[in-house]
C-alpha cells in the first residue's frame, strides 16, 4: 500500500462534492497517477483507467455514512477487488491504516507468495491494526484462503511482479542495469511496495521510486507510521 498525498478541497480544482460520484474519477486518477498508468490505492495495482473505480472510504450504503456518498474526503481509487472486499461493512475509521492519512510503507510486507502480510516490527498495537486493515481488503488471500473471492487474483499478480523485481536485482547488482531501468520497470508493472522491497539496499531507485509514482508521501523512508506533516 503506497502512501499518497490527496488533494484537499480547492487544491488543484478540487470541489468539496461530486455528483454523481463517478465525476471525481478524473481528478483521483489525476491525483495519484500519470497516463497510462494508474494504481490502486489499496493494493498498488496496475489498473486500466476504464477498469479504475472510485471507492468510497466509509461505506455510502451503511446509513450513518449515507451523506458522505458525494464527498471528495470520503473517495479513493481503487480496483474491483479490493472495492468488493471491503464491501459495505460498517467500520470505524480510526481503526484502519489508510494511504492517504498514515505511512504506511512501514507497515505491510510483500510474502513470497504475493500475500502481504503486516511487518513484525510493529507494536501490538500496530500491528491489531495493520492486521484489521488486511482482513479488510483480503490483502492476505492466497490460493487456499476459504474467503477469496474466486476472482481475487491480486496475489497472483504481485507475486509475478515480485519474482520480476527479484531477477532485475540480480541483473542491477551485476551492473546490466542502471536505476533508470529499475524504475521505469515499476511504472509499467505497479506494486510500488514490491520494489520498494526488494530494492531496499540501493537508496537511489528507492528515492526514485518516491519520485517516479505520482504523490508519493515524500517522508515515507521514515519507519513513523504517523506523518510528520500532512
């Protein structure tokens, strides 16, 4: 889950409503990514933007959260599955990790099997909600989890990314490849936090990286999950 700066209201054109709420579309995609790549908040997808759809933080469908349907605080981009997971489950906010409020390039930890899983440096705070945010996109379903949907092929994708990232190391370490290379590959093949990972040894593509996808948190190689500034 790469951690994002989103626009506040005014900033950039940003209007406080969108009605209906698939007007917002543009200025998210706008907010997060460059043509013709765009990512889902939540898993660091890479999606089509036909296929990208705005999700709504707090459930529109749970009433306590009904007039917050139109509103540009309550609206991230996100993929199908990840939008299905969370589904309509009536949740506190201040119970979650979310991209665009915490840091959370600390928090998740990319598994050989394309399963993210939550950092066991945490505390136990922490890490109750690193897991509750997991349980709530299903970012640990594999392919024997009873409750993936049939569907879900997310970890399938990560995992392919993942192995990818893993043999470009080899290849940069040898010198066949430059840090350029590196991050023009994350571009076009998504996870941002898979070559955050795996390239953690060399600082350049990482810093590249924070610089490449479109308002990263700039600060997110500090290990706080709370940001120092917004």
């Amino acid at each position: 889950m790469r951690p994002v700066i989103k626009w506040n209201v005014g900033e950039e054109g940003v209007r406080a409503e969108y009605k209906p709420y698939g007007n917002a579309k543009a200025v998210l995609l706008r907010n997060f990514g460059h043509s013709p790549n765009y990512y889902c908040n939540y898993c660091d997808r890479l999606i089509p933007m036909v296929n990208m759809e705005v999700e709504h933080i707090l459930p529109k469908s749970v009433a306590r959260y009904e007039h917050l349907e139109f509103s540009w605080t309550n609206f991230l981009l996100s993929c199908k599955n990840c939008n299905l997971a969370k589904g309509a489950e009536n949740i506190d906010f201040d119970e979650f990790y979310w991209p665009h409020i915490h840091n959370t390039r600390p928090i998740f930890v990319v598994n050989v099997d394309g399963t993210i899983s939550c950092n066991p440096g945490l505390d136990a705070a922490e890490q109750n909600i690193s897991q509750e945010t997991i349980r709530l996109l299903n970012l640990d379903c594999g392919h024997t989890t009873p409750r993936r949907q049939p569907q879900d092929d997310r970890y399938m994708a990560r995992e392919y990314v993942l192995r990818l990232a893993e043999r470009k190391l080899i290849q940069r370490r040898d010198g066949k490849l430059n840090d350029d290379d590196i991050i023009e590959l994350a571009i076009t093949n998504g996870f941002w936090l898979v070559w955050m990972q795996v390239f953690e040894e060399f600082p350049g593509i990482r810093t590249g990286l924070i610089h490449a996808f479109k308002n990263t948190y700039e600060d997110c190689l500090d290990d706080n999950i709370i940001r120092a500034h917004p």
